[in-house]
C-alpha cells in the first residue's frame, strides 16, 4: 500500500512538471511565432513601398526645355545651333519667330507634379506608401496604394484587460493624404515590446545605415523625393518577471521597386547623356535618344479620396 501511494505521488508530480514544460515551451513558441509574424507582415509592406511618379509630367517639362532651348537658338546640349531659317534678328542671330516666343513667359512654362507617395522613416515610428493594399471585394473602387504606419504605443494586454504594456501597432488608411501619419485603421502587432528599432539605407548614403530618412520637406537633398533601398527592423519582447530571457530578432527588408528619380551625376545610370547627347558605353558613340518610362499600370495610381 505505501508502495503504491509513493509511485502514484511520484506519477502526479511527473504529470505536473511535463505540463509544465509544456506549458513554458508552448509559451516559447507563441511568442517566437508572434515575433516571426510581425516581422513578416513588416517586411511584406516594406517590400511593395512605392514611390509614385507622373510619367506624363516629366515627359511634360522635358518637351518644354526642349522647345524652349530651340526657341533660344541651342540644341538639345545647350549649344547654338547652325543658321536658322526665317528672317534673322540682330540680337544674338535669333529669328523674328524666336525673339517673339520668348516674349512669352508661360509659353514653357513647367507643371509641378503633386507630390502622392512619401516615406517617412524614424529611428521608433515609420510611415510610407505601399503597393501592399488588399482588395476585400472585387472591382472596389480603390488603388492597391495604401498608406502604412509602425509605432510603439500603449496597450492594454489581451490576457488582462486592466495590465498595458508597450505595443507595436500597425496603421493601414486606404486613401493617401497630404498627411501619411494620420487616420487610418489600427491594430496591435505584438505586446510587451521593450525595443523598437529601425535603420535605413539609400541612395546617395549606402555605405551606411541612418536613423532617419524623409522624402518630404523635413528631408536633405538626398533623401527628399527618393525612397531608401533597405529597411533595418529591430524588436525585442521582454521577458516575463524573473522568467526566462528577452526575445531579439532583427531582419533586413529590401523596398523591390523604390522608382526613385535617375541620378543625373550618377555614370552608371543608361539614361544619362553626356554632353554630345550621346549615352555612356554606347557603340561607335552611337546616339540612343529612345528612353521613354513605362508607364504606371492603373492599379498604381494613387487613391486620395477626392
């Protein structure tokens, strides 16, 4: 009879500790699995940022410089070009018609392009345009484009509603406004985040990670209208009172498409041309002045609510 009443105490306790364990290493993987998830959904919309551009436009103010070096007499590398048809003028060989058009002060003038797509990165918040948008019903009247924010705020915790902790909170708006960082559809990512940290790399600074880059006025010159390369994410969740270690990860999401501006001084760059109008690397200097952009499929097109 003792006999059995020891191995039924030593059974219990055997039974008790694997729940236990199986408690704690359930545990281990939820919160594994939530991180993972978080950064996954992070690294999808970072993936699919893009940076609108009005191909029309450019196109635009090109012709425009164009016509207006013609009317001034140059060619398409600023040069004077050779004898002009027409009656000439005594003022610098132009002819009648072009003294005439330059009188004319919005005959070349530019359109500026409205400004739709932004991205604006901080060392603990981000918000940006994405290609990320999804469609809940078919041929809804809406653009994939949404507006995407990240940022660490108080919550209270899902367990105990009278507990809060600091959260990683995911914004998503599916009209675009003059102001990215406001409105929108909020939901909680993770719980109990002790570190939130993000790192950006791009052009005209990739051989260094910054703490910040922001493509609208509050930006430098080489961040102001371009969109980074790759987006640091770092999170770590706090480790309960007196168990166990925090939980670290950190993952680097690349932007597939940042469609930023060609870089004029860049030479890598086919589109550039240098000053016989003549593109680098070019077969027996072989002028190739073709280069037109794609233009933007329709379901790129900014949705801005108006």
């Amino acid at each position: 009879m003792v006999i059995l009443s020891f191995l039924s105490l030593f059974t219990v306790e055997a039974i008790q500790k694997a729940l236990h364990t199986k408690t704690k290493v359930q545990k281990d993987i939820d919160k594994n699995s939530g991180l993972r998830d978080a950064l996954r959904i992070m690294e999808r919309d970072i993936n699919m940022a893009f940076n609108y551009r009005d191909i029309n436009i450019e196109l635009y103010n090109e012709a425009q410089k164009y016509r207006q070096q013609q009317a001034q007499g140059q060619g398409a590398n600023g040069q004077p070009q050779g004898t002009q048809t027409g009656t000439p003028s005594p003022q610098g060989g132009l002819t009648a018609a072009q003294m005439q058009a330059n009188q004319d002060p919005t005959r070349f003038q530019l359109k500026t392009e409205k400004i739709y797509t932004q991205f604006l990165g901080e060392p603990k918040a981000l918000n940006f345009t994405s290609l990320s948008n999804v469609r809940m019903m078919e041929d809804s009247p809406m653009s994939s484009q949404a507006e995407i924010g990240y940022s660490l705020k108080p919550c209270r915790t899902r367990s105990n509603q009278e507990q809060s902790s600091n959260c990683l909170w995911r914004r998503v708006d599916n009209y675009l406004h003059d102001d990215i960082t406001k409105d929108g559809q909020e939901t909680v990512l993770l719980e109990n985040v002790s570190e939130f940290k993000l790192r950006y790399l791009g052009p005209g600074r990739d051989d260094e990670w910054v703490d910040t880059w922001m493509t609208n006025e509050r930006g430098d010159d080489q961040t102001k209208g371009k969109f980074p390369y790759a987006v640091e994410i770092t999170i770590e969740i706090k480790a309960e009172k007196g168990k166990d270690k925090p939980l670290r990860m950190t993952t680097v999401a690349e932007i597939s498409n940042p469609n930023n501006p060609p870089d004029p001084t860049d030479p890598n760059n086919p589109n550039n041309l240098n000053p016989n109008g003549q593109q680098p690397g070019s077969p027996n200097g072989q002028n190739f002045n073709n280069n037109v952009t794609p233009s933007t499929p329709a379901s790129q097109t900014p949705n801005t609510g108006n």
